[in-house]
C-alpha cells in the first residue's frame, strides 16, 4: 500500500513527481465526443426530449429563477442531488448521496408532494417504488439514463433464465442484481427468489445467495461482481464466467455454465470502465508515496494495482478522514473527484485519468432542465414524472427489501 508523507510547495501541476501543491488541474479534453446538457445522445436510457422551451443555458438569471421557485414550492418539494452531478445543480440539492441513499431520503420524507431527483432514470425508479402513492418523482430530464443499466433488457435477463433452466440450473442460481439497474431488472429479481446489492454491501449480498443456493448470475455490472466475488470472497477468476446477452447460450458451454460459481453479465460502467492499469503505473512512477483508490466498478485489473477500494461514500470518508498532504489519485466520476479536491485543499487530489470522464448522462441534468421544472411544479404543471408499475414495483420492493434485512 502507497505510504503517505507530509510536505509543501506550490505549483498549478498536479500531475508533477517534484512538488505537492494542492493546486486542482483539470484533465485534458475527451477524445470521445460527451454530450451533456440538452443535446441528443442516442445511445441514452430514454431518448425523450421536454416538452417546452427550456431556458438558455446563459441566462444570468437562473440561479435567482432556481431558487425563486424553490421558494414558492417550500416543503412540498425535495430535491436530491447525486454525488455525480455538476456544482451548478447540486447546490440546489436538499440533501446530497448516492442512487440508494437519495432514494430512502425521499421516502423518508412523506410531507414532500414533489421528489425533484438530479440523478438518473433508475434512481428515480427506485424513489417511486420506495416513496408512497401521493408522492411524484419527477426527473428534470427524461434523456438521463445509465448506459450501464441498458447493457441488462428484461427480454435479455428472461432469455438467460430460460438457458439456465433448459440446463436445471435455475432453481439453484440466485440473481443478485446491482442498484444501478432497471425497474424491471430488480422486479425480475424478486421474481426469483434474489436480491439486490449496492457498491457498500456487495460481499453481504453475495453471502446471502450462496447461503440460498449454489451460484449466483449477477447484473448488470461484471467488474463489481467480479472484484466482489474474487477479492472480498476468496473466489477465483476461473470462478467467474461472462454471459453475454448478444451471443447464443451467452457465448458459454454448457459446461461452464454448470460450473461457473459466478455468471456475470456482459455489462459494465462507461465511467469506470475507462481507467486503465497503465494510468496507476504511469503516476506512481511519478509520485512515490501516491495513494490510488476507486471504485469497484472498475476493471479487475485495475482494482488489483489500486490500494483502496471502495464505493462513491467511501471515497469520500476516506479522502475526507486522510493526513493533510497526502496525495490522492481517484478513480471515479469526474465531478466528485473535483468536488473533493476542492473540500479537501489541504490534501493533493487528482483525477486518474488524463482526460475528462464525465457520465454524460447524468450531465443531462443541468441548471436549465432544473429550472424548468423547478418553474412547471410552481405554476402547477408536473413534467417528466417517473412511475413504475405496481406489479413491477411489487416484486422489486421484495428483493429490496431483502436487501434490507441483511445483518448490518
């Protein structure tokens, strides 16, 4: 584990071996085109544009109009504000966290007719299904989805079942599926006797299943899975297979499906997925004593080489909790990871990819898509509600709430 030291000096380059400045660099542009804000991104969980004239994002007055709204609402509004979203939104956030804490924080507060949540689509699924009938989740853009969450279709997770049955295997493989999933994805999960986990709870969540049955199939992200199953278990990688969806009988024999104690998902976070073993060596060249944490969406590759692992709280606690002049290279979402360096200017942060890594999605929710709903939900009009079905909702709330239950 990377050692950390006490030192001094000045300078705007974070990325330098010679000095410790607790100056923020900001990585280099995207090879990769992001789309943020109110352009079209084609490959988004739900391509639906508002309806309405959105104001412009170079209004002078949107923070005044934000908050002039917010005002007139009082406390039958409650907004919620994901870890991953920009300054300009998450200011406005009643409280801050990650997909599942927001999601309890709504329900915990009854008296608020109107769940604003600045996340994405998923994690206002979850709000709806936890919150009560007379509340409204509504999510200031429809466009904001979770490419990892798509990677998981219900048709796809049923056609896998019905592989794992044909071979009599399903009554003893217990699906454990990840918060960052679909409505559907969870309600399948209840259906069949599994689950759910967050990034904070993965191992116990496992510990579950296999105290149920003999293997588990776990969605929709492999790399949690696989870091889950093999560094906190005492797994193996052999272990481990990997279903994919878009190839017949999940691109696996039978044999290794019968075998397999692990069968992951071909899904991963188009975030994390980007950080690369290469990046850890190329900076702990450079820095001796710097200190790698990210999260455990990342390539198993890359959890190996890091020397903290931990979920988007985690992160947080830890760099929080850390000696004044230690130096921090974070694997996760780019907002967060500027937000930490500046709440925490007596330490060295730095992002640990040389370019921008934002989830684009999540940047759909920007300062003029809040202000629009902020100013429909004021004049009585309630835009881009988001409302899961009670029979889907049901059995969703099941494998939550067997979640839930899981010793402490």
């Amino acid at each position: 584990m990377a050692s950390t030291t006490e030192t001094t000096g000045e300078s705007v380059d974070t990325r330098s071996a010679t000095t410790t400045t607790q100056a923020w660099s900001e990585p280099g542009e995207s090879p990769l085109l992001l789309l943020l804000g109110s352009n079209q991104d084609p490959l988004s969980e739900r391509g639906v544009e508002c309806p309405g004239a959105l104001p412009e994002p170079s209004d002078p007055d949107l923070v005044a109009r934000a908050l002039a709204a917010k005002e007139k609402l009082g406390d039958r509004l409650f907004i919620l504000g994901h870890h991953y979203q920009r300054e300009e939104v998450i200011q406005f956030a009643d409280t801050t966290g990650d997909s599942f804490k927001l999601a309890q924080q709504a329900a915990a507060r009854p008296e608020a007719e109107f769940i604003v949540f600045c996340g994405v689509h998923f994690m206002a699924e979850s709000a709806d299904i936890l919150t009560n009938d007379d509340q409204q989740v509504i999510l200031p853009d429809l466009a904001a989805g979770c490419s990892m969450a798509d990677m998981a279709r219900l048709d796809q997770v049923e056609a896998a079942w019905e592989v794992l049955t044909r071979l009599g295997i399903a009554d003893t493989t217990i699906p454990v599926s990840y918060m960052n999933s679909s409505a559907d994805i969870k309600s399948f999960t209840g259906r069949n006797g599994g689950t759910i986990c967050t990034s904070s709870n993965a191992a116990k969540s496992l510990e579950w299943a296999f105290e149920q049955g003999e293997r588990v199939l776990f969605l929709p992200d492999q790399h949690l899975g696989r870091n889950t199953a093999v560094r906190d278990m005492g797994f193996s990688l052999d272990d481990c297979a990997v279903f994919n969806p878009r190839k017949p009988n999940g691109g696996l024999t039978d044999d290794e499906l019968r075998n397999a104690k692990m069968i992951l998902w071909k899904g991963h976070c188009s975030v994390h997925g980007r950080f690369s073993p290469d990046s850890i060596d190329e900076l702990r060249n450079e820095i001796p004593d710097i200190n790698i944490m990210v999260h455990p969406e990342c390539k198993y590759e890359v959890v190996s080489k890091s020397d903290y692992v931990g979920s988007t709280e985690r992160i947080i606690k830890q760099v929080s909790e850390a000696a004044p002049g230690s130096a921090w290279a974070i694997g996760t979402e780019l907002n967060l990871v500027r937000r930490l360096a500046l709440q925490n200017p007596d330490k060295r942060i730095m992002f640990l990819d040389k370019t921008v890594c934002f989830c684009s999605t999540m940047n759909r929710i920007d300062l003029p898509h809040l202000v629009w709903s902020l100013e429909n939900l004021a004049e009585g009009r309630v835009m881009n509600t988001i409302t899961v079905d009670p029979e889907t909702s049901k059995w969703a709330k099941v494998a939550l709430e067997r979640m839930l239950a899981l010793p402490g």
